[in-house]
C-alpha cells in the first residue's frame, strides 16, 4: 500500500487509524495477560516449594547437627548444578 492509498483510506473513513489502533492494543494486552497468568502460577509454586523446603532442611538440621545456614547453602549449590546441567 503506497502513502497516497493509506492517505486516501484516512480521508474516506476517519476512524480507520483508530480501530486499527484499538486492534493492536488489544493484542498487546492478550499477550501480556496469558504471560502475567503463567508467570504468576511459576512464582507462587516456586514459593510454596521452597517453604516447605526450608521447614524440611530446618527440621533435619536439628536432627543431624549441621547449622542450618551451612545446609541451605550446600543444596543451594547442588541446585545450582542441577540447573546447569538440565536448563529447562
């Protein structure tokens, strides 16, 4: 489409750029939906694993004798490898 047709598209209906406009927006604001529903859900499961991991380690920190800092950073390090060795 030249400069000349989209000029005289604009000419004969005014509201042309507007629902054009309005087209785009609303697919932005598609997309940034389904992404923030599925970011929102990784978040809060990555949450409440590691809750419960840390009551865990708590628990079985008393049980063994290891502090309970020095057994955090332990398996933070084991998971550290396992996300290099297995990214997603």
């Amino acid at each position: 489409m030249s400069f000349n047709e989209i000029k005289l598209s604009e000419e004969v209906d005014p509201e042309y750029k507007e629902t054009e406009k309005e087209v785009e927006e609303e697919a932005a604001e598609e997309i940034e939906i389904e992404h923030e529903d599925h970011t929102d859900l990784e978040v809060t499961f990555f949450l409440f694993v590691m809750l419960i991991a840390g009551g865990i380690m708590k628990e079985l920190s008393s049980i063994i004798g290891i502090p309970y800092t020095s057994l955090l950073t332990v398996i933070g390090l084991l998971l550290g490898i396992l996300a290099e060795a297995y990214p997603h």
